[in-house]
C-alpha cells in the first residue's frame, strides 16, 4: 500500500539521521562520567526538546475534538491544533491562511468569501457551509458569515476536525467541523505593531491593556491593514484583491467575586475593497461593516458556576449587489460540579442580497440570442439552531446527552429580459424544519483500549416553493404551460410534494488500541445524512436526502524518545442518493453514487534539539461513479451553460476543481545570536492540478510555493522578516472569457517585515 510505503521511507530515513545523534548524546556516558552529570545533561536535552517540541504543539495542547477534553496525542481521530505561534510564523491575516495547509483540507478565498473542502467532501461553491461548521467560543457561526472576518489577532487556538461530525453537530458538519478560541483579556498586554511589504501592504496595530484595580482590567485596541492586490487578470493586467481593513476593540473585564469574571468585548471593523477580487455576472464585493460583541462570565475552566456567552454579528456588502445579514447567539453552561454541566445554545441569522445581474460581457451565445442581459434578484434566508446537552464524567465512562431543533428558509426571486420583451420573474425556494436526539459515550475499560460510540436521530420536514410571474399576458402563457409544468413534474417524474419528510439514524463508533502509552491506533466507521434543502442559487437545489457511510484508520505514535511524532490516516467516504437540481440548466442531475477516499500523513522530526523538521502529505480522489442527467430544453447543448457539458458522460471520474493532492515540507530552526532568540521557518508546498469550471473549464496548474520567516526575539521585542510564494508562477494555464472575469494568478514574490512590542 502506498501510505506503508512512505511510512516505511520515512522512518528508514528518521532512524539513520536519529542513530548519530543518539550514540553522541551517549558517548560522556560510555566514557564513565557519572550519574549525577548524565542526570543534569538529560534534563537540558529534556528541556531543549520540550521547547522544540513546543513550535508543533505536538502531545501538550488539549483539546476539545469530539466532545471530550483530551491530549492531543491520545484523541481518537484527526484533529489538527493550530496556536499564536503559528500565527506569528506564518503572518497569516485570516482563518483561512491559517488552516491551509491542513493535511485533507483545501481552500480557496477571494476577497472576505471563503471556499472550504475537507477531505473531498463539500464544493467549491459551498459558500453557504452546508459540508462543515465553524465555531468561535463554542457558539456556531451562521452559514451565510465569511469566516475569513476572524483576524488572526482575535484568534488564540484553531482546531480543525477532519471526519464526519453529524452525531453532536448535526448534519451540516458531514465532512468535518472548526472550532475558533478567541484570546481572553489576560492574554493581551501593551502591544505596538508595524508592518510593510511589497504590493503597498501597510499594517499598524496597537492594543493596551490595563488594569485599573484587582476587579476591573480596560483593553483597547486599533488595527489598519491596507493590501495593495494579490491577483491579477490576464485578460485585462488589472490587478484586484486589493482592501484597506480598519478594525477597533474596546474590551471591559470585571471580576466581581473569585467565581464569575464578566468580558465585554465590542468590535467595529471596516473593509474597503477598492478593487473586486472577483466580479461575478457584474457583482462586486466593496464595502463591509462588521460588528461583534460577546459576554462571557467564565471564559476560564470552572468545577462549578455558570457560564454565559453572548455575540451578536452584522454585516453590510455594498456594490452592484447589496448584502446584509444579522447573526445572533448565545449560549448558557451550567457547571454542577467538575463531572457534570449543562449547556443550551440558541443561534439565528437572517440574510438578505438585493441587486442587479449584468451579463452583457459574456460568450455565451445562447444568453445572446434571448437577450438576457439584466437581472434584478433578491435572495433572503433565515436559519435558526437550538441545541441543549448534557456533559458527564464518572470513572471510565465519558457521556453526552442532548436534543436539537434546527429551521432553515431560503427563498431567492428572479427576474429577467428574456428575449427583451419584458421582466419575467421566477421565485424558488423551500423551508427545512429539523428536530433530533442524540447521545455520545466514550468507555475507557483499560489502559489499553477504549471505545467511543454515537447514536443521532434525525427527522427533517422540507417544503419546497416553486413560482414564476411576469407582467406580460404572452409570457405568462408560455410560462404557464410549458416552463411551471416542468419544474412540477420533472422530480421523481411526478408532482413535486407540498411536504417532503425524511428521517433517518444515524451512529458512529470509534475503537482505539494503545499499544503503549504513546502508540496508537484507531478505528471509526459511521453512517451520514443530509436532509433535502436549497443551497444557494449558483450551484444546485437538493431534492432527495443524501446518505453516506464513513470508514477511518489511523494511528498516532511518538518514538525516539519523543523526538519524533508520527500520525496518519487513510478514510473512504461513500453517498448515495445524491440528486439536485440545477436552476442555471433546468435539468435534473443525478448521481447514485459518489464517494471520496484518501489518505494523509505528517511527521514532525526533532534531529536536533535546535532543527525541527515537519512532513505533511495528503491525497484525496472524489469521484463521481455514475452520473445521469436529464437536459430536457437542449439549454446545456446550447451552450447556456457549458460548464457542466461535458459531465453527461461522467462516469467514475475525478471531481476536477477539487485538487488531489497537498504537501507541505516545514524546516524549523531556533537557537540564539548573543542574547536573542530566532526561529527560522521554511515552508514548500504542493497543490496538485485543479479546474474552475465557470462558463469555459479553467485549469489550474500544480501550485508550488516557497514560504520562509525569520522571528527574532529578545525581551520584549519581536522582529518578523517574511517571504512568501517566491515561486512567482503562473498556475492558470488559460483566461475565462464568459460572464464571469476570472482568469488570474496568485501574488508572486510577497515579502516584508513585521515589528511587535510589548509596552
């Protein structure tokens, strides 16, 4: 098997570098030195190592995963830590700079919209985050927030999940979940910032903290970043992407008594982007407000007390388009002792997108030949999200009870100059309403081997909308009798159902063996589900429920004496049922099958207690077994939109906007000149080939990238001399020439330098 076969490379290659280094750390010893100068050398190598350890989190970090606290070294399954230090090496400005180089996981961002995959699983299109949930604090956010509006200055810990999270998070977390810890008010002092690199990039930041008295403590804080572009059009040379983001923060922390610490935290944040990143069908992304507050009376670990979280979000998109959304939510845990607490959580969200489709630029020629060169839409949604859980420990057994309620409302209204008579309208939408309950065990029977099994049942009621309307008597008719009858009938080659009711049960189970206290290997097989719902108007509307089975083995290990840690896994994600329908083709597509597979693997190698060397690789196949649609207007053949041409045949192929493959090779070196620290980062990355198929199927050639940083730090002073993706390539092998402008490379050669201190 190909993953053996690496791990068998790489650990011939980690024990030849390791036998050197082991007979010289031994050789005092052999020559007679006593015990008491062995002692005090292996703790300094202890020492050193712990602290080389430190730059990759590796057994130390705890995390929350699946439920339960643990090490991160001892959790059943794959979870990925990232801290304030990777922040800091990487320079990441967002959550999605963060994470992206997470083994099984792709990204792609444009301006404040992120596109997130986890293992195969989900679409480059999924902006509105039906494959994965993301969570700050411990509250969801809304689907339709960009997660990328969390600065990373705001950020503490990430953990991204990898593996089907349906049994606690419902089935919006099929492929995985996020989970974002925001820094507490203790953790921030008097910090200066300044920033400069090429491309016009600018950024100063300052926060204070005081503290006025033993009960009250004051925080301020002012960020500007100003971003000059980082892609740039092949067609036109015109560079985009670039934003000036403004952000201020007041934080109040107040600790009226020795059990309840009251944070509130206000934050107002501006971005202007000048220069659209992407303009689609005519939109364009500028301006943005977003503000966030949260109230928390215990944001550290308590035995007992109650704990209350407030935040509360709004956005406000300007341009041809204009969005608007408004999130709020907030959750209650109360700790009855340091064994059992209870939680509630209530979240909703209401978006709304008002504006014009201009299309007049494309190539399209049958958007040509009907005149369809304006639309006027408004799209609104509502989401809603109950959850109540109860948390135990006792002995051996770790257990999770809880019940959940879910509402979702899409409704999006179109209308056109087809043929330019006149405007011609057409409403679509549905409400999904969602109960379920839902248990989670983890029975520890021995040191040697342990267990985790969950059991979810789902039941989901789906009311579909289907409409059309214009102001013009011959339309009307041609409408009426040909197009209604069509969207009515074509599901199931009957009516469409006024209810749509599904359920399902769901379960999951994980088996854990320790061989030793610091080997592993685990297990994990369990079954998903989607329920029927709207996704959003560009990619599809999803009619039947969507099941799937998901199967898991990986392993964890530390060995060498702690100097290197390994983990991998190899998964296989299969869904049936699988159909939607396209409202860009009024066509029924169906696919009966689809699954994902993959593996991963990361290294992390200590060959030194001053030389850290990390491995990382990933490689996932989604694929498509079979695939069926049904064209009945000839609209595809016409070329209204020859995107999806070609997949009429597409049987057992390869997803292609979906790269298969990622690795990343991290150098990390840390020691001191005189009296100051330095860690010296370097980072090679690999993303495999891809396709964006807007209008006409744009290649996206395998990315290669260099990324390097030297941190520098003495006392209170930090120094950050960065450079990134010095490969300076074109990685579009060809320009788009239809409605949508997107034929652009990634910034090449991005360099400056960063200076933190600590008043």
């Amino acid at each position: 098997m190909q993953l053996n076969r690496i791990v068998m490379i790489l650990s011939t290659l980690f024990i030849s570098s390791l036998n050197s280094i082991i007979f010289a750390s031994h050789s005092d010893e052999n020559d007679g030195a006593d015990d008491q100068k062995n002692n005090s050398v292996q703790e300094v190598i202890k020492n050193d190592l712990d602290k080389a350890a430190s730059v990759f989190k590796l057994p130390t970090i705890e995390v929350l995963g699946y439920g339960f606290k643990e090490k991160l070294n001892t959790i059943s399954g794959s979870v990925d830590v990232y801290t304030q230090d990777d922040i800091l090496r990487t320079q990441s400005k967002n959550l999605n700079e963060l994470i992206k180089n997470t083994p099984g996981f792709q990204s792609m961002s444009f301006a404040m919209v992120d596109y997130m995959i986890i293992r195969g699983t989900g679409s480059m299109y999924d902006v509105k985050g039906k494959s994965h949930s993301v969570f700050l604090n411990g509250i969801p956010l809304p689907s339709t927030e960009s997660k990328n509006l969390l600065l990373t200055d705001d950020i503490s810990a990430v953990e991204v999940m990898k593996g089907p999270q349906h049994i606690l998070y419902g089935s919006q977390s099929r492929s995985g979940a996020i989970s974002v810890y925001t820094k507490r008010p203790s953790q921030t002092k008097g910090v200066i910032a300044l920033g400069f690199g090429n491309d016009n990039i600018r950024n100063i930041s300052w926060n204070q903290s005081v503290k006025i008295n033993d009960y009250v403590s004051l925080s301020l804080g002012i960020d500007r970043l100003h971003d000059g572009g980082f892609v740039k059009n092949l067609t036109t040379g015109q560079k985009r992407g670039g934003f000036t983001a403004n952000n201020y923060d007041i934080r109040l922390f107040l600790k009226p008594s020795t059990k309840t610490f009251l944070d509130f935290y206000f934050n107002n944040q501006k971005i202007n982007a000048k220069k659209p990143v992407m303009t689609h069908f005519g939109r364009n992304l500028q301006p943005l407000t977003y503000y966030f507050s949260s109230f928390d009376t215990a944001q550290t670990p308590m035995l007992e007390g109650s704990k209350l979280n407030f935040w509360e979000q709004r956005n406000d998109y300007g341009g041809d388009t204009q969005r608007r959304t408004r999130s709020f939510s907030t959750s209650l845990e109360h700790y009855f002792n340091d064994n059992m607490s209870l939680k509630y959580i209530y979240s909703n969200s209401k978006y709304n997108e008002t504006g014009n489709i201009d299309i007049d630029n494309t190539d399209v020629d049958f958007i040509k030949k009907i005149g369809l060169l304006h639309v006027t839409h408004d799209y609104k949604a509502y989401s809603s999200y109950q959850d109540l859980r109860l948390t135990g420990e006792y002995d051996l057994f770790k257990w999770i009870f809880g019940i959940s309620k879910t509402i979702d409302y899409n409704r999006r209204l179109a209308a056109g100059n087809p043929f330019g008579i006149t405007a011609r309208g057409m409403r679509m939408g549905d409400t999904v309403k969602g109960k379920a309950v839902y248990t989670q065990w983890k029975i520890i029977p021995s040191q040697y081997i342990d267990f985790i099994l969950g059991f979810r049942r789902q039941v989901d009621k789906v009311t579909p909308e289907f409409y059309s309307f214009s102001d013009n008597d011959l339309v009307n008719t041609v409408y009426d009798k040909w197009i209604d009858p069509f969207l009515t009938n074509v599901i199931k080659g009957g009516t469409l159902p006024s209810v749509y009711s599904s359920a399902a049960n769901l379960w999951s189970g994980t088996l854990t063996l320790h061989f030793t206290p610091k080997i592993s290997l685990y297990t994990t097989a369990s079954k998903g589900y989607v329920s029927g719902g709207y996704q959003s108007f560009i990619t599809n509307n999803l009619i039947r429920p969507e099941r799937g089975i998901s199967r898991e083995i990986g392993f964890k290990s530390q060995l060498f004496d702690d100097r290197l840690f390994l983990v991998g896994a190899i998964y296989k994600n299969k869904y049936r049922n699988y159909q939607f329908f396209n409202f860009l083709k009024y066509s029924l597509e169906n696919i009966p099958n689809f699954e994902s597979k993959g593996y991963e693997i990361a290294s992390y190698f200590i060959l030194h207690p001053n030389v850290t060397i990390g491995l990382t690789h990933s490689k996932v196949d989604p694929r498509i077994k079979d695939y069926q649609m049904q064209d009945s207007f000839g609209f595809v053949k016409a070329g209204f939109y020859d995107a999806y041409s070609d997949l009429t045949t597409f049987r057992n192929k390869t997803i292609p906007w979906i790269p298969k493959s990622n690795s990343h090779l991290d150098l990390i070196i840390n020691g001191k000149i005189q009296s100051t620290d330095v860690i010296w980062t370097t980072t090679v990355s690999r993303r495999g080939k891809m396709y964006i198929d807007f209008g006409n199927k744009l290649a996206l050639k395998p990315m290669h990238t260099l990324d390097s940083s030297v941190v520098f730090k003495k006392k209170k002073h930090d120094i950050v001399v960065w450079a990134k993706n010095l490969t300076n390539k074109k990685y579009f092998s060809n320009a788009v020439s239809s409605g949508v402008n997107l034929g652009t490379y990634g910034r090449s050669r991005s360099f400056g330098i960063t200076y933190k201190v600590t008043i």
